[in-house]
C-alpha cells in the first residue's frame, strides 16, 4: 500500500485526487460532531454515555457505527449514508420488477444516469422520514433508553420541523459528498464515508474494551481482529480465472487477436455491499416497533417479539436471520451486477471464446455454472465474517453491542474499501505512467 501511495502522491493529478477525498471526509466527520439546532448537545453527551455499552441502543448501534456515531448524537448528519443505501436497494429490485427500469439499465451511461436520479429522490424521500422518525424517538425518550434527560431542548412543532430539515439538508449533503468523491477523488465515496465513520470510533471503543473486560481480553480481542483481517485479504484477494481466447481477425491490412487472458471471476463477487443491505433492513421491523409503541404502557405481543429475537445480536433467531439475509442479498447483487449472456456476447463481439466452449449460450451456460458455485462460498463466507465475531464478543461477560468496531461487520467494510481504494489508487498510477512512457 505505502509503495503505491508515495509515488501517487509524488503525482500532481493524483496528488489533488487525494486531497480532495480526505478533504471531503474531514467535512463529513466535522458534521458528525456539529449538534443539530433545537438539540440539547450536552445531554444527549451524557445520554449516550449512560447507554454506551447496554442493550438499550439496541441495533441502533450497527447503524450508529455507519454514521460514525452521529445518529445517537442528533447531529447535523445523523441520518448520514442509509437513506441512500436503502433507495439503492428500492432502485435495484426495481430494475427486476418494473421493465422501464430495465430498459433503463439497458441504455447504459444516459439510462444509469436517469436510475440515479431516481435514487437520489427516493433518498430524500426516505431521509425526510427517517430524520423524523429519529426526532420522534428521541422526544419520547426512546432512542435512548435509560437516560431520564429531555435531548430536546426545543420539543415544540416549529422547532422539530427545523431539526427534520436539517437533518435532511445533511443526507442530502453526505450524498454529495459521496457523489463527488466518486466522480473527482479516488475510491467509492459512499463506502469511504462508512469507513471513515467506522474507522473514527476505534479509539473510543477500544478504550470502552479495556475499561469494561481488562488487557487480556483486550488483547485477545485485538489478536482475534488481526486473524479475522487476514483471512478477510486472503478471500477478498482469491479469484477463479477463466481462460479466454481470442481468434485472429483481418481488418483492412492489420491483423488483430490471436491473443490469450482470463476472465477474473472473485469468491467475494458482491463485495462488500450484502452486509450493508442486511444491516439496514434488519433494524426496520424494531424501529416499527418503537415507533407504533406506546410512551406509557406495556408493548404489543408482536413488538416485545421484535425485541426479544431481532434486537439482540447474540440471539439465535437474530443471527439466522442476519445470516439469510447477507446470503440472499449476496446471491442478488451478483445477479444483478453480472450477466453472464451480456459477457458471452460480448466475448462473441470480439472474436473470444472460452477453450472447450462454443460461443454464444454455451458460454453464458457455463460462466453462469461457474458463478454459481463460486458465490455460494462467497456468500458463506460472508455470513459468517459478519456473524461470528459478534457472537464471541457477545459471549463474554458484559457483552453489549459496545464493541462492533472490532467485529466482523466492522472489519469486512474497512478491508474491502481499503483493498478498493487502493487499487484504484495502482491503477491510476500505471496509467500515468504508460501515459509518460508513450510521450
């Protein structure tokens, strides 16, 4: 990694690339700590000190770690990246259901153009009512149970309305600056957001490790981390290559293919994005639940269910259904992500053939065979990155969801977008310097 960042920084063009993504993060990370007007900042300090740790957070906390504690704070960007993620989930089942969106998909450039847009209205639809939502929860003392302490300083409607729309304005704003690192800087924006959120809470909850379990645990936790990043580059890493010849073709008086690649097909094929999926689906049916609960009075059958099996990470019913979910989504994405008849015509276009294959429906037979049984590891491998460290941290005495930092989740999403911001980062570097070898 430094030996591709000294050289990009020695860069001018990928020098201000650089800057301009860290740049933007540090504007993200300055709204994450800027309280929202009509907001009791101390409060809500001491709040989240009392509630660190415990169970009343309940799966907020996962969600909480993707804004990089800004939700739990109310601040400016509490609602942060997961209206955007959520409206991208919408857009792409949609692409499946509706054939307009379809045809869209087809256009290529111009038809993703027009899907983005539309993801981007159903993200300030969806960030409206859930910048409202996290104001109801917090003036009914109930996004952060165990703490008797008004974080409203100003409950009234005019002064709500205020809180909504500027917490509005900052999804809107994170889902720029997501936009514009993408376009202008280096890496997926959206994902370096989370992982500058996800990264940002390290030493405080290291420090909450070491108070709560003592150095031993701290340390085998901290050893346990660098297993889990290992074997995550390994697999991240692992690709199945699959031979394609080129045939030699005339055009006018130069002879063109005859060539021989691969086509690189990944045991992640979906990255990092079915872990980001279920996790944001999975904390829908509680926040229902402590929505239509009453302030006063004993919960519904239907939500005291809600918090007993899909609240608490170590449960069983929990961990299943996390599970399923990270499977489903993973087997989702890379269908929609890869066509494997898009890849045999393509090859077909231009002359390639798989050796043993015949062109045309053979071919996507078999690359789709092939993508089959590489994604069901995949999948696997995913769920059980993402499940089973929490499950050790939880098994411990005094397990709260304090140390999501250090699991699974936490350390699936900072290796990918590293090993992807890096990447990018080589290959924009050996186009420079192709670029100066041909001048």
């Amino acid at each position: 990694m430094l030996s591709a960042l000294v050289p990009a920084l020695r860069t001018p063009d990928l020098r201000r690339k650089i800057l301009f993504t860290l740049g933007l993060i540090a504007l993200f990370r300055l709204g994450t700590a800027l309280p929202s007007p009509g907001v009791d900042f101390k409060s809500v300090r001491t709040c989240v000190g009392v509630v660190s740790g415990g169970e009343s957070a309940g799966i907020y906390q996962l969600i909480d770690l993707f804004s990089g504690g800004a939700m739990l704070h109310l601040s400016v960007f509490a609602v942060g990246v997961m209206p955007f993620i959520t409206a991208s989930i919408i857009t792409q089942l949609l692409t499946i259901v509706i054939p307009r969106f379809e045809e869209l998909r087809n256009e290529g450039q111009s038809g993703q153009a027009k899907i983005t847009q539309y993801t981007r209205y159903v993200a300030m639809a969806l960030a409206v009512l859930q910048a409202t939502t996290l104001v109801a929860l917090a003036a009914r003392r109930q996004l952060l149970r165990g703490c008797d302490k008004d974080i409203l300083a100003d409950a009234s409607i005019f002064g709500v309305i205020i809180i909504v729309l500027v917490m509005t304005a900052g999804a809107a704003l994170v889902m720029w600056f997501g936009e514009q690192i993408t376009e202008r800087g280096i890496g997926n924006g959206m994902s370096l957001l989370i992982f500058a959120g996800i990264a940002a809470r390290i030493p405080a909850q290291g420090r909450q490790l070491y108070e709560s379990r003592g150095v031993i645990a701290t340390v085998l936790v901290g050893l346990a981390t660098v297993a889990i990043l290992v074997g995550v580059i390994f697999v991240e890493q692992g690709q199945r290559r699959i031979p394609v010849q080129y045939a030699k073709r005339v055009v006018g008086r130069k002879m063109y293919g005859g060539s021989s690649t691969y086509l690189p097909l990944k045991v992640n094929q979906a990255g990092v994005i079915p872990v980001i999926f279920a996790s944001s689906l999975l904390y829908l049916p509680n926040l229902l639940a402590q929505l239509t609960q009453k302030s006063s009075g004993n919960p519904a059958k239907w939500q005291e269910l809600i918090q007993k099996y899909l609240v608490n990470p170590s449960n069983p019913v929990y961990v299943g259904i996390y599970f399923a979910l990270i499977v489903f989504f993973t087997y989702f994405y890379v269908a929609i992500t890869f066509n494997p008849e898009e890849r045999a015509d393509e090859m077909k276009k231009f002359g390639g053939f798989i050796p043993g294959y015949r062109p045309g429906k053979p071919t996507a037979d078999y690359l789709n065979f092939v993508l089959s049984r590489i994604t069901l590891p995949g999948s696997i491998y995913l769920g059980a990155v993402a499940v089973l460290p929490n499950l050790l941290l939880h098994s411990g005495s005094g397990g709260p969801a304090q140390n999501l930092v250090f699991g699974g989740t936490s350390v699936l999403i900072m290796v990918s977008v590293g090993l992807d911001t890096v990447k990018q980062i080589e290959s924009q570097l050996m186009n420079k310097n192709y670029q100066g070898f041909l001048r």
